[in-house]
C-alpha cells in the first residue's frame, strides 16, 4: 500500500516491516527522532560532512546503507553543505562514478591517519548509515554474532574521536550500527545481538537504515520547504547500479536488487510515502 495514512508521521513510515525489533527500541527515543537528527543537521554551518556506510556481508558490501547516503549527500549539497563520503574498498564503485568525494578507509587504518583526516577536513558534523561499530567485546559482528573486524575498517573511530567536539547522527536498523550505543543497557539486553558501543548526538533508527535517511530527507524537506526528496524510481535506479557493482542483500547474501529482504515494491511504498510528507 502505497498511501501513507494521515495519521502517520515520517517516524512511523520508516519503522513499518520491522522484523529486528526497532519498534521495541522506539520508546527510549525521542518520538520525532528524524525531525531531531534533520533540526540537528540544519544547525550545521554551511561545510563539510562526513557520511560513513558500507556493511560487509559475506565478501561483499551490502544493499542497505549505500543507497540511502547517496540519497542523503544529494539532499544535503541542494541544502549547500559539501558531502564527502568515508567508505572501504567493498564500496569501491559505489559512489564514485556519481561525482562524489569518497574516501577509502584501509582496513588496517592507523589511529594517526583517522586523526589526519579530521584535522584536513575539520567536519561540521557526521552521518553514519548501516556501518558496523566496534562492541563491548572490541569487536565488529554481524547479525548473526559473526567477528567480521577482518573485513571492516574503523571509521567509527571517526565518531569515537568526535565525541563531544563534532556533532554526530547515526543510523542504524538492528543494534550492531555507529549510534546504538544511545540505546540504553537494559533496553539493549531485550535485543539478542552485541550491541555497537559507539554513541551519536542523534540516533535514528528504521526496519532498513536506507530508510532512516530517507525519513531525515523528508524531514530536511517538510523542515525546509526545499524539494529534495529522491523523484520517484531513483532509489531503486541506484539499488540496480550497486548490485551490479557486487553489492548483496544483507539477508539472503544473494546479488539480486533487494534490501534485507525486502524486494523493491517495499521500497517503493516507503519512498512514496515519504515523499508525501515532504514540500
């Protein structure tokens, strides 16, 4: 159903389908958290932004994440401020042939280089969609417990360093994403996954985080009144290019246009849906 209720808020919209217990997590947040994390966005000076994204599953990088930063950098240089996208080389292709400024992160990337890298770019604030946290245990692990630290480079040492100095948003759809850390202990524990440790200034969180940065546009566009929602098919336009790039549905690990199981008719009604709500 394509139609979105008249009662239904952007928050409700992204949180539709949830099967990995968001909705359980939604009582320990702000209810409007995407209005809170597009109010935070709009209080940034005109710069430079981080976005971090790439998960990796199964000697690939996922569906979920890449889509929904690409969408989001798009909406923000409409807005005037200059996205650069931090990534590793699972990414590779994603975003370059759309003339975004990427970085590739090594996978063994040193503490001197993160620190370089805030200092050369001095970023207004930082987006984190779909990329994995480091754990109580130090680790990266996947939704099945899995220790992917191997195939996953720190860029979430990008928002242990901003803590309290750079304004940050993460979002994230399972527990184990940059910015869970603001889900408090017990809440967490309903949830059985290793939490990311990692806190964010704002933590939004959906069923698919493609979809929270989704639901941030719309809020940046109802906010705004500037029209900057993808148009329609664009998002499943990209999820086609990155498939053929490698990418894979982070649930059954197959190369085929989906994300975490959802098939892009589900994409489709959450986009239009949230393109309702916006300007």
């Amino acid at each position: 159903m394509d139609a979105v209720r008249e009662e239904e808020t952007i928050e409700d919209i992204v949180l539709r389908h949830s099967t990995r217990g968001m909705t359980l997590l939604r009582k320990h947040l702000p209810k409007d958290f995407c209005h809170r994390a597009a109010e935070e966005i709009l209080r940034w000076d005109k710069g430079t932004i981080l976005l971090t994204t790439g998960f990796y599953v199964a000697g690939f990088a996922e569906t979920d994440g890449p889509v929904g930063t690409v969408m989001l950098a798009k909406a923000l240089q409409k807005l005037g401020y200059t996205p650069v996208i931090v990534t590793d080389s699972y990414c590779e292709g994603f975003f370059d042939h759309l003339g975004m400024d990427v970085i590739y992160m090594s996978l063994q990337e040193k503490t001197e280089a993160i620190d370089g890298l805030l200092e050369e770019l001095k970023p207004v604030g930082m987006i984190s969609i779909e990329r994995c946290g480091k754990n109580a245990n130090g680790t990266y692990a996947n939704m099945r417990g899995v220790d992917i630290s191997p195939y996953t480079a720190p860029c979430d040492e990008l928002f242990k360093k901003a803590r309290y100095k750079i304004p940050t948003i993460g979002v994230g759809d399972g527990g184990n994403e940059i910015g869970m850390g603001n889900i408090p202990e017990d809440a967490a524990k309903m949830l059985d996954i290793d939490f990311c440790k990692i806190k964010t200034t704002v933590l939004v969180i959906a069923s698919v985080s493609n979809w929270g940065a989704y639901g941030i546009i719309a809020a940046l566009e109802e906010i705004t009144r500037i029209p900057i929602f993808p148009e329609k098919g664009k998002t499943v336009q990209y999820i086609h290019k990155i498939v053929e790039l490698g990418s894979v549905d982070g649930v059954s690990h197959k190369h085929t246009p989906s994300v975490d199981g959802f098939d892009l008719t589900v994409e489709q009604e959450i986009t239009n849906s949230l393109r309702s709500k916006g300007a």
